[in-house]
C-alpha cells in the first residue's frame, strides 16, 4: 500500500481530534465564570465578532436608554434613535464630534456611565487581544500518515515531523500513547492509555526534520501480522505531543497531532526530503513531505 506520488501542495494542518469531542450532560457552567479561557480559544474571525457584537448591542441598549427622556441629546432629531446610537458610539469611543451633547442631568449621568463602560471595555480587549498575540506556539508539520517498515532488519512504526518556522526548538521532547478501548473482567467499558516507546524520544536541537521510531517487539501493541485489525476493532487511536522550548521566546511551546489505525500504512516509508549540498547548505523539501514510496525503492530517511 502506497501513496500517490503526486505532490501536492503542503500547508501547516491543525491538529487533529487529539482528545475525542465531548458532549457534557447535567453539567452546568457558568459562562461569565470562565469567560476569559472561552474567548482566549476562539479564532481571530470569532473573537472579532464577539467584540463587534458586543459593541453593537452596548451602544444599542445606551441609545434607547437615552430615548426614555426625550431631548436628552442636543441638535438630535427627537425620537431618533439613529441619531441617539451614534452619540452614543461617539460618547463611548471617547470621539466627541460637538454636534451633540448631552443636555439635561439624566443625560449626563448616562454619559458618565457609558463612558466609564467604553475605558473598561476596550482595556479588557486590549488586554485579550495582546494575551493571544503573545501566546507562544509552535508550527510543527506532522505527516498525515505513519508508516510501517524495517529498520536494521526490525520494523519499526515511524512518524514524521519538521519544524515549519526552522527556528530552534531547544531540548524537543515528543512522547507516543496508544488509546484503546477495552472491558474489563467485571464487565465495565473503559479507554486505556498504552505508552510507545520511541527509539529516540528527544532531541537537544529540533530545527529541521524528524522521524521518530516505535520498535516493534513482543512488548508492542503493534506485534503480530493481525495487530493494526485488533487494534482497529477496539478503536485504537495514536496521539502524539511534542514539546520543547522556543528559543527566540525563551517560553515552552507545545504540538500536538493524532492518528487513527486507517492512517498506518505498511510496507512503505516515508520519501526523502532532505537534502544537504556540499557547502553544508541543508534543503527541505516540503513537495515530498506526505509522500511515501514502497519500502525496497525508498533511500534511507535522513
């Protein structure tokens, strides 16, 4: 079984359904309490929404509020409630045109108000949206398949990763579950963690690329010409998590990716993709990166 040998274009993927999707029942939460780790993992798009939603329906209800007092706001047609909305995004924006103006006490108080509110409100978005600038990340590629194939005459389960800033990450450290379900002797339903020990689990330096190995022995999950089935039939998963520090940061990055048992691929090995010239120029290329070719044609993976 081999992949294609097209070579399509690659881009940084998300990672992929790393824990399953959780629906909760009978459990409740109080939005307001965890406000700040909701909006923190919404997209850009989502987060920019939210605010702009925010500020629409703010100003909104301080524009009908207004309009409980008629002649509130000065050279303001009455009753417009066009005219109130846009004082009052000028009166919480802080802008002051000088068209309009508060014109009574009630008014006033309002303006103090909404005032007040405008400060706190985009203080508490300045804040989220440096909070999710400065949040360190890593751009790590994992290949969307693992292979199957010997290494020194033992087959080894391999997976492929390269660092899609080329910055260091010092002291990367990537560690390897299997997730499985299974019933235990008094009849109960539960997933169970097995750890894949990796040949190499570390690495003081990761800047390029790296296949990381899982040795198949009488000790693995993976032993046995039927074992990817036995695994398929109790709904194995792979999980990887990859973690090291940014050297430019100085702060601990993460990544993380997982694979399911239709992922794995025997008999092939991962194409090359690195080359190093002789001046010592080393080149990556990312053309190749998902491509596998068949295990008695491919090169040693470097």
């Amino acid at each position: 079984m081999t992949q294609s040998d097209r070579t399509p274009k690659v881009s940084l993927q998300k990672s992929r359904n790393f824990s399953p999707k959780i629906r909760a029942v009978g459990q409740k939460r109080a939005f307001q309490g965890d406000f700040y780790h909701y909006v923190l993992g919404r997209g850009w798009i989502a987060l920019t929404s939210i605010v702009f939603g925010a500020f629409i329906i703010s100003n909104a209800i301080f524009s009908l509020t207004y309009l409980l007092v008629p002649g509130s706001i000065t050279h303001a047609a009455p009753g417009s409630i066009v005219d109130a909305f846009f004082f009052s995004v000028e009166t919480m924006a802080t802008i002051g045109y000088g068209e309009m103006a508060p014109a009574n006490t009630y008014a006033h108080v309002l303006v103090t108000i909404e005032a007040f509110a405008g400060i706190v409100g985009f203080a508490l978005v300045a804040g989220i949206t440096f909070a999710k600038f400065s949040r360190p990340t890593a751009k790590v590629l994992f290949g969307n398949r693992a292979v199957i194939a010997l290494r020194d005459g033992v087959p080894h389960l391999m997976f492929r990763m390269a660092n899609w800033r080329h910055n260091e990450i010092v002291q990367a450290q990537l560690s390897a579950v299997l997730m499985v379900s299974e019933t235990t002797a008094e009849g109960d339903s539960m997933r169970r963690l097995i750890d894949l020990p990796l040949e190499r689990d570390r690495t003081p330096l990761f800047s390029l690329t790296w296949t990381a190995m899982h040795r198949i022995d009488e000790q693995s999950p993976f032993f046995g010409a039927d074992a990817i089935e036995r695994l398929r039939d109790r709904h194995a998963e792979i999980f990887l998590s990859l973690h090291g520090i940014d050297e430019r940061l100085a702060q601990s990055i993460h990544a993380r990716y997982s694979y399911s048992m239709s992922d794995i691929v025997v008999g092939s090995r991962f194409a090359d993709v690195l080359t190093i010239v002789p001046t010592g120029l080393r080149i990556v290329d990312y053309r190749n990166f998902h491509s596998l070719v068949p295990q008695d044609r491919a090169s040693n993976d470097r």
